[in-house]
C-alpha cells in the first residue's frame, strides 16, 4: 500500500499524474462533485443561516466507500482536485465525507499536468482555502433557491404540463436571445445603391490589371444611382491625390475559457459543450494548461518556451514577447491562460482533438510575435464630367509577423472583413483606363441571431457568469425547450444592378437568397412567454446588470471580503417575497396573440400557448359547442403568425381524392405528416408539404410503401393479427406495436413456424423480458 492517498476529479488524470509520482503515491479519482444538496426542501436551511443540506449521491456511494477505505490504510492524504472555486468546494466536500481535516489536509493546485509542474505542487501543499468553498457554495445556495421557488411559480401560471424549470443565468441568457429576435422581427429593410467603378493600369510589370474603386456612399435610391451613372458618361478619369499610410496588426491575447469557446466555433464549428469536452481531453493527457480560465497572463517558462519555438521556426525577427493583462480584476482563480504544455508539440489526440490542439497552438505562438506591418493606399479619383470623385483602397503586406501562424476569426456583429485586395502603382495626374461601372442594390440587414460564440461573447462582455458556468447553460436552455439551434431558409429577393459601359447604361434585376442562417439560436414561443412573465414579476432577476452583480458578490465571497450567508440573505427575502405576491396576485400566462376573426364563423382567432405547444384556436370554450385547436408549425411563431396563415392551418385533414375507389386524405399527426387510405397510414416524406402535396405525389407513395412492406413480409396470421417479417438484422415477429425475436434455432426456416409456435415464442418473450442495460453514472 503506498503511503500517499492523492484525489483528483477524473480518473483519466489520475493515471497520468500517477505515472509521474511513482510508488509513494497511489492515485484515486472521486469521478467529480461527491455531495449536492438535498432534494428535499430544497437542500437549504432557510431558517438556519441558509446552511447546506448536503447528501452523497448514490452513484457515488460506492466511490466514497473506496476512498474512506483507502484513507485509513494511507499515512497521508493529499487533495488534487481542479484549481477553480468549484474543484477547492470538491476538496472540501472530500474532508467532510473522509473525516479530514480542511485546515491541515495537503491541497495542491497545478495549471498542467506536467512531471515538473506535479512535482513542485507536491513540494508546496497548501490548506483548502474556504473562501473559495465559500464563493462556490453560495453560487450553488443561490441558484437552487432561484430554481426551486420559481419554478412552481411557472408550473401553475403557464398553460403547460408540469415540467417547467427557470434558473438564474439560464433565464438571463435567454431573455438576450428573445430581445434579439424581436429586434429582427421589428426590423424593415431598406435599400440603397452601391457603386464601384473597374478600372485597367499597369503594374510594377507593365502588364494590365483591373482594380476597382468606389464612388459615393451610399445613394437612396434608383433614380439617384442613375443620375451618378448618367453624370458620368463621356467622362475621363485621373488620379488627384495617392497617400501610403503605414499601418500594423497586433495579435490577440492567448486564449481564456470564453474566447476559446468562441473562436472554436468560428473557426472549426464546435458547440460550446464539445470544446470543453475536448479541452478537457487535453488538458488531463497533459497537452494543455487548466481549461477553466479568465486569465491571459503566461507564465515565464511558457514565455521561454514560446521564444524558443519562434525563433528556431520562423528566425528571430518573428519574436516578439508580450505580457497580457486582464480586463476583468476578478481573474485571478486561475493564473495562466490555455496554452500548450509543450510548444514544441503540434499536434494531439484524435482528429477533432488536434484541431482543437493547433488552434490553441497557433493562438499561444502568435500571441508572442512580432506585429504584421502593412501599407495602406488610398487613391483619389476626379471625374471630369462632375465635382464626385471615386476613392480606392488597397493594403499591401509587408512583414506578415504573427499572421504567418494565426488569423483571428470574426462575428458577423463586427460587420465584413475590411482586408482589401492590392493596387497597382499609381501616381498623382495618371490617366486611367474605365472599364464600367456599376451601381448595385443592397439592403439593410438587422443584427443577426445569436451563435453559441457569440451568446457567450455577449454574456461575458455583460459580466454575467463565468468560465465554466457558459456550456452547460447553453446546453441547459436547448434542453429546456426555451431555445433552438437550427438553420433557417432564406427567400429569394430580387435587387437592382445598373451598368455603365460604353457611355450606355443598361438595368437588370437579379436575385439573392435574403435572411439564410446556419446553427443560430432560436428562441421558441415558450421561452418567449415565460421570459415576458419572469420579466414581469421577477425584473430584478432578470436584470442584466442585477445578474453581473450578484457574480461581483462572489467574487467579493471568494476574497475573504464578504460573508457568503450574508449576501444570500440580502438577496432571499425580497425574492421571496415576489414569489410569494406572484402566486397569489399573478394571472395564467398564455403568450396570447390576437389575430382576427374567422370570416366563415365569425368567431375570435388568437394564437397562443397550449398544454402541448404553440397553436391556434378559433371561437372560446362558451356553452355547448367546443373552440376548433391547430398545432402551429415548426416554421412558425405565436408572435409573428398571421390570421391568413392561422386559418390555412384549419384546412387539414383534406381530401386529396379517389385512389383505388378509397379517399386519401391528408393530416398532421403525433409523428408528423402523414396521409390516410383505406384504413392505412403512410408516413409522407420530408419534402412533402401537406397543405399543398397533391394525390400525383401520394399514390406513388403509397404504392411505394406498400410494395415495400409485401417485401418485408414473410408470413401473416391474419386471424390472431400476427405477422413474421424481415428486419435488418433478421427476420422477427410482430404483434400490434411489439416485436419479438425469433429463436437462433428457427431463424433459418421463419416461413415454416405455425401458429402455435409464434404463440410459444411470444408467451416465452413475456415471461422473460430483457434485462435492461444499468444506466452509465
């Protein structure tokens, strides 16, 4: 037995950091949080300063088992859990459970996982820092007291089944996305023209090359684009004036946890959540420092190392050391932004780990290089025949520094790119030769929906949570229902391009596919209600700057500057007592839209939110007769629906006409659309709209499916309604909605199996259903 018990979080760490310690010490993983609070009341006693409730979950039971047993057999027990606010509260949890001591157990903290780092961690343990706990604690506090008192508020206000949850951050983060998408559905385009002018010049080869320049910004509209154009014909052009500025670029700082996140995304289209689960990857096998960070600060081994590589790869005048500081005072849980352990490594892990490996790579190495310096141009250009003159841009690299390794990625917050392309040689009194010019329609776009990158971007420019508080609210608020990732179809639009060419000037409309977004987030109608009703009764929760503040306050409870019981309180009883005021004053929240009346019954049409979704009804539930219900489709929105689109959605089930003397009809079910004939269902595919899908495209379906599934039989007991058909891993039996397997012995000869025997097998399958598979913990 070693004499050495050392606790880290993942069990893949522990076999990494075991092999560099050796015999003295034997390495145990606590598989992450060992304890968590109580269901029952909450977990808190309110009464009683706000004191935890905390329990061992049971599929930890059998992992504390363990380690107590292994404490009691080592000399020492020493804690290695990760280095932030929630790996000191594991730490802590871990002497309550084992019977440590917190003020004497051996705690050590180390951004990589190194053999020199683990060995001088070893050197110079430390106590648990209960301040830490203490911040990690009321942040847990906290949020289960947002979660459980606001959440049966939502139970009973809303017209939803019981499954509604709200959370502190989560809520927040969803209020962005719908704030959002109501500023995009407010938003009216409207056009102006462009214009560019191509002209020919000589380069440093005599050899003719065109560039383009632009005339002036933008013009109203098509008459006003006309005018220019028309002022123009017969008109020369010459160069006035040519200014070369110098000009430069500066890397970015090396990654934190937050621009990690977003530049993954940009750059190699990860989820927030699959970056870190990669990071983590890397940073227990060792490739990189601790992944949960808001520093950017390197430390003077990584700095050297950085030198080293730089220069022996691209020569000395590629170096350039930097020191970055923080914007944020409070980062200083972690002390090193993500970086390499080893820079003179390049690569790591499997195909999407290495991805991840070389951005975080290239980012560290660009961070200490020189700056790319450039050469700005911009041209003048007269127009003979009017006052207007053209200006063109170009930008010349003349050391590529840094961007040699690496190129910051963009959103498209920050507009498009502004690299222009290189000019040929010009000089002032140059005449120039015009090609054409053009003067194109262009539209005005709203922000655009939010990325994952980007929601993180925003959150932590608002100071709302913190490194490792981003993925698993993005994920929480998807899994919610309050917010969808998906890509949403653009509509063709035409615009207008007039050409100036040979002192003619020609108009024609072209096309382009407006309003097309790939993986944006979405907020759905219910996160759209229960996001005005929290702002309703809950503003202070959902106040932005209320929300960065309460993480100010765990930071001030992380110091030593503020007791963590004491802010709780601060924050509970007016919270309570809004809780308390909603339930009894607040009436039900539907999200109702009104939309019109119904022009066949005269009867109200409003859109709003149902027990099982978005949807529309006509007429209200008076006297005997009953309101007509319509499920809104995927594509469409309680706020933003029409009464036109609202009664298109009353005309399923339709009748498609006779196949077969048997009508087909077709209708939107439990799995989606689907068309009826003679008493068989046929689910129609994607591409199929069943408000517009005619009986030419059913038929053919349905003779389709019904070939198909002849194939697929291999004997029918029509009496006993039991059917052997062919699987793609065998042939089986099916009865009604179950299916049964066909023993190994009697697979080969499916066709010769009698009644009696199906009814054996099936009765066999009953008395001895499958073991379910032990769900993983």
């Amino acid at each position: 037995m070693a004499k050495n018990l050392l606790i880290v979080e993942s069990p893949a760490k522990a076999k990494t950091i075991e092999k560099i310690l050796g015999s003295d010490f034997e390495v145990r993983s606590c598989y992450g949080h060992i304890r968590d609070l109580e269901k029952e009341d909450m977990g808190i006693d309110i009464k009683n300063g706000y004191k935890p409730k905390y329990t061992v979950s049971e599929d930890k039971q059998k992992v504390v088992k363990e380690l107590k047993s292994l404490a009691k057999k080592s000399e020492d027990v020493w804690l290695a859990t990760d280095e932030d606010r929630e790996g000191e509260a594991i730490s802590w949890h871990l002497c309550e459970v084992l019977g440590l001591d917190p003020y004497t157990t051996k705690r050590i903290v180390f951004h990589e996982i190194t053999k020199p780092a683990i060995q001088k961690a070893v050197k110079n343990p430390r106590n648990v820092n209960m301040d830490l706990v203490n911040a990690q604690q009321a942040r847990r506090v906290l949020d289960r007291i947002v979660g459980f008192e606001l959440s049966p508020v939502l139970w009973r206000k809303m017209s939803m089944r019981n499954n509604l949850s709200a959370g502190r951050v989560q809520s927040v983060a969803v209020r962005l996305i719908v704030e959002r998408e109501r500023e995009i559905t407010r938003f009216t385009a409207s056009s102006t023209f462009k214009v560019e002018a191509f002209f020919s010049a000589d380069d440093i080869n005599k050899k003719k090359v065109t560039f383009k320049a632009e005339g002036p910004d933008k013009i109203k509209d098509a008459t006003g684009a006309n005018d220019f154009l028309q002022k123009c014909v017969g008109a020369t052009y010459k160069v006035e004036d040519v200014q070369v500025k110098p000009g430069k670029k500066t890397p970015s700082a090396p990654f934190t946890t937050s621009t990690l996140q977003q530049e993954a995304s940009r750059k190699l289209g990860y989820s927030v959540s699959k970056t870190m689960l990669l990071a983590q990857k890397l940073y227990e096998n060792g490739h990189i420092t601790y992944m949960r960070t808001d520093s950017v600060n390197l430390s003077e081994t990584a700095l050297e190392s950085a030198r080293q590589a730089i220069t022996s790869q691209y020569g000395e005048k590629y170096h350039h050391q930097r020191v970055f500081k923080n914007k944020n005072e409070s980062a200083q849980e972690a002390h090193e932004a993500i970086r390499p352990t080893d820079m003179n490594i390049t690569s790591a892990g499997d195909a999407d780990t290495t991805r991840l490996y070389e951005l975080i790579w290239k980012r560290t190495m660009a961070s200490q290089m020189a700056d790319a310096q450039l050469e700005r141009t911009i041209a003048k250009i007269s127009i003979s025949t009017t006052k207007e003159q053209l200006t063109a841009t170009g930008e010349v690299l003349r050391f590529d520094g840094f961007l040699k390794v690496y190129s910051e990625g963009r959103d498209e917050e920050d507009g498009e790119d502004e690299n222009e392309g290189m000019l040929p040689p010009l000089a002032a009194g140059q005449q120039l030769g015009f090609q054409r010019m053009v003067a194109t329609e262009r539209y005005s776009r709203p922000l655009p929906r939010y990325t994952e990158a980007s929601l993180v971007k925003k959150l932590e420019e608002l100071g709302i949570g913190r490194p490792s508080t981003y993925a698993p609210t993005i994920s929480t608020v998807q899994q919610r229902g309050y917010v969808e990732k998906r890509d949403k179809e653009g509509v063709k639009r035409e615009f207008a391009i007039l050409t100036l060419e040979n002192d003619k000037i020609a108009k024609k409309s072209a096309t382009e596919n407006a309003g097309a977004e790939k993986s944006k987030l979405f907020p759905t109608d219910l996160g759209m209600v229960v996001t005005d009703f929290l702002r309703e009764h809950f503003s202070k929760v959902m106040d932005y700057d209320f929300t960065a503040n309460i993480e100010t306050e765990f930071d001030r409870i992380a110091e030593g500057r503020k007791e963590w019981n004491k802010m709780i309180d601060e924050f509970y009883h007016p919270f309570h007592d809004s809780v308390e005021h909603t339930i009894e004053h607040a009436g039900r929240a539907k999200g109702e839209h009104e939309l019109g009346t119904d022009p066949e019954s005269g009867k109200p049409v409003v859109a709003r939110l149902g027990r099982f979704g978005p949807m529309v009804q006509i007429g209200a539930a008076e006297g005997e007769e009953k309101p007509r219900f319509a499920k809104l489709r995927t594509d469409q929105s309680i706020e933003t629906i029409t009464l036109q689109e609202a009664l298109e959605l009353f005309r399923l089930p339709r009748n498609l006409g006779q196949f077969e003397d048997a009508d087909v009809t077709v209708n939107i079910g439990r799995f989606g659309p689907y068309a009826q004939h003679a008493g068989q269902f046929y689910s129609l595919k994607k591409e199929m709209d069943p408000y517009s899908v005619g009986l030419d495209e059913v038929a053919p379906l349905i003779e389709e499916k019904r070939k198909a599934k002849a194939e697929s039989e291999i004997k029918i007991f029509e009496k006993e309604k039991i059917r052997i058909l062919k699987g793609p891993y065998g042939p089986y039996i099916k009865q009604g909605l179950r299916n049964y397997k066909i023993p190994k012995e009697k697979m080969e000869t499916p066709a010769a199996l009698t009644i009696e025997e199906v009814k054996a097998i099936i009765e066999e399958a009953k008395a001895n259903p499958p073991k379910k598979a032990p769900r993983k913990k």
